[in-house]
C-alpha cells in the first residue's frame, strides 16, 4: 500500500491504438476545470489521415475545446476506460492518503484496460504500466487481501494494477496465458451462492443457445473457483498484437452512471438502426440477449453491459458478457436496462414480445426466437451443470428461481 502523498491530477493525455496498429500514439489531452473534464485533439491527430473520432456521437472530430454534455462531468467514452468499483476500491487500497478523483483513477490503473485508450502524463513517451505477469494465484491473494482490508505482501505489490483496469463491482483481474489474453474473475466470501459456476453456466447456455460470446473455462485455485473470460477486445496480427475499439451502450446513448437508469433496449435499439453496419444482424443479436436475460433471471444487464466495436468507420456489437443468473426473493422482476413494453420494466417474455417492433421482427419471427430459446435452456441445462460440477442443491438453488422462473412466463401464452 503506498502510503507516501501524490497530487491529484489537473490533465493527463489520451493515447490510442489505432486500427490495426501495435503501438499507440497521443489522440488529445484531457484537462480538468473545476468539475468538468474537456478534451482537445491535438493537432498532429487531426493531420494524421488515419486518426479516428474517439466517438461519433460525442466527439468527431475537430479542433477546440470540447466539454461533456448533460450531467456527464467527462465524455462518456473516455469514462468507458475508467475503473468502475473494484479497480476503483484497488486504487483506494493503495494510494490511501490520495482523495482520487476520475483523472487519478485513468492515470493510476493499469495500461492493459479494455478497449484501445490508455492514458499518460506524457505526450510524447509513453509507458506502459503493469508489464510484469502475474500468476492466478498471486491476482487470488492480490483480491482476497483487499476485500478483507489486509496489508499486502511487498512482494505482491506489483499485481495490484492487474486489477484496475477493468470494468464491474466484483473482483477481477487481466491476465495472460501464451497468446491469449483474459479476464480472470474471483469469487466473494460474502456471496450467498457460487456466482463464478453461475455465471459460467449462462455464458455457455448462451453460446448454446447462438448468442455470440466469448470462450469461457472454469479454474480452481487454492480452493477457490475462478472464472476465465478469453478477451475479444485484442487481436493479434502479422506484427503483434492490437487491441479493438470499444464503446459502451451507456455512451452511445450519452449517459453517465446516475443516468443509467434511464437507458432502454427501445433507445440502444434506435441507435443500432441508424448507426450501425448491419442494423438487422445486430437488432436480432440484441432481441435475442434480451430474451436470454429474461430467461436466465439475468437483471444486471445495465447499459456498461452492452458495448460496440468503433474502428471509425463501422459499429457493430461486441459478444455478449456478463451474462450472469441473479437470485431473488419471490416472482417479479425488473431489467436493469429499461424494456418500455407493454408491462414497463417487467422481466416478461410477454413484455419483449410488445416491443418485437423496435428490432424490426415479424410476429412470427419473434415468436420462433422465443420457443427456440426456451427450448435449448430447456434440453441443455441439465448438461451444462455437469460441465461446472454443479451440485445438486446448488442447480435446484438456480432453477426455478433464476432460471425459469414461473414469472418470465405470465401472459405468455395470451400472446399467440
């Protein structure tokens, strides 16, 4: 834990991969005045005949000054960079004596974040930060240490930066395996049931069930389970490795966190129909996921849940993640992201079913995706268990109350 006082930051400059490339070079500054954070392209980027607007929605691009809008204090897409509570927490952890604010949290977690973006005090060097690898075992005693508020080994110091970097409330870490990069994802010892073989479950009912997601595996390490997520936001080329321009659904639609609740599949779907490449593909790929949360009681599907790739030119989604059951006590239920249906929120079949329209589906199209969806959860649940040695009381624990619950089918048949 670094105990010794550092100053908060008043700028810091933006560095991007570009599209197809292995290094980065310098995309803008970000300067802080009172609240607000504005970003400048520098002059050299906007020369550059390859540069790419960091958005197309907030910032195209062109010289001067640009300020968040709404109740954004920074641009949505460069927040899409930033830690969100667990790298946050790790920051806490280590630099205790520093009131971190966001320019401290982009500077001080780790360069190998998600997306293309990182971000320096230097415009003209750059330097990447946690370059050193880091077994599952240390980023397991790295996490345990926080959430317990114990002190950390010196000699483990280094991997803390492995787990600031990336996106959610739970412990999490970046790490590698030969070619291949991954997220590693650690359990809770407050969690009431086992969210990693949960989770690990509904990402590969989804793949089952033709939802385009990445490649999963469950590993045990000192006792404990652990989740591992393959990356799809780096890709490896003829010269090295590049990383995948991401921007997340909270800001295409320009939302920050306290605006989250106002994101809705009926507004992501609008932005998809005039935005995108292959509106079509991606308003199915869209309905489908909606109607898998419904149906595996996911209702975390919050708007920093649902990304696009942006090379400059073309949008299109990113596999799904995050796809994860969540308990609850009774029937009734809500999507964190909002359904604007004919029940409101209602985690409902029924309820997708009044908005097919959004996602340009026929009647009979949306019917078809919903009975077919059903039906493969319905044959493959049971074999996905075994896959993650699920126990018995911990697969009755999820069906029924997760999965399938009895009210994701109200009025269902009413609609035929």
């Amino acid at each position: 834990m670094t105990t010794f006082k550092i100053k908060n930051a008043d700028h810091a400059f933006v560095w991007i991969w570009l599209p197809g490339k292995t290094f980065p070079i310098v995309a803008g500054r970000l300067s802080k005045i009172n609240t607000l954070h504005l970003f400048t392209y520098g002059r050299s980027y906007l020369e550059n005949r390859e540069a790419i607007p960091l958005s197309p929605i907030e910032l195209p691009l062109k010289p001067g000054n640009v300020f968040p809008e709404g109740m954004n204090t920074v641009h949505a897409c460069l927040r899409d960079s930033a830690p969100d509570a667990w790298g946050r927490r790790v920051i806490d952890y280590q630099y205790a004596n520093l009131n971190s604010d966001e320019l401290d949290y982009l500077l001080l977690s780790g360069s190998d974040r998600i997306g293309a973006l990182d971000f320096q005090t230097s415009p003209f060097e750059y330097i990447p930060r946690e370059t050193k690898m880091v077994t599952l075992e240390e980023l397991l005693e790295v996490a345990l240490s926080i959430e317990q508020n114990k002190p950390l080994p010196p000699e483990l110091e280094y991997a803390l930066l492995r787990g600031t970097s990336v996106g959610g409330a739970r412990p999490k870490a970046l790490i590698q395996d030969g070619s291949k990069n991954f997220i590693a994802k650690f359990s809770l010892s407050t969690d009431i049931f086992n969210v990693i073989k949960a989770e690990y479950v509904g990402m590969r009912l989804a793949k089952l069930v033709g939802l385009n997601v990445p490649w999963v595996a469950l590993r045990n390490v000192l006792g404990k389970d652990i989740l591992l997520v393959e990356r799809f936001d780096r890709e490896s080329n003829n010269i090295g490795v590049t990383r995948r321009f991401m921007l997340s659904a909270l800001s295409l639609l320009k939302l920050n966190e306290l605006e989250a609740r106002y994101a809705s599949y009926c507004d992501l779907a609008e932005i998809i129909r005039q935005k995108f490449t292959d509106p079509q593909q991606d308003l199915t790929e869209l309905f489908k996921r909606l109607v898998f949360n419904i149906l595996i009681g996911n209702t975390d599907d919050h708007a920093r849940n649902h990304s696009a790739f942006w090379d400059g030119k073309t949008l299109s989604l990113t596999p799904a993640y995050d796809l994860c059951p969540q308990p609850r006590i009774g029937q009734e239920a809500t999507q964190a992201m909002a359904i604007e249906g004919l029940e409101g929120n209602f985690s409902t079949l029924a309820n997708i079913y009044s908005i097919r329209q959004y996602f340009q589906l026929t009647d009979s199209s949306a019917r078809e995706i919903i009975n077919e969806i059903v039906e493969t959860i319905r044959f493959r649940w049971m074999s996905v268990c075994e896959e993650a040695n699920l126990s018995m009381v911990e697969r009755n624990r999820l069906w029924g109350n997760c999965l399938f619950n009895p009210f994701c089918f109200r009025n269902w048949s009413d609609t035929f």
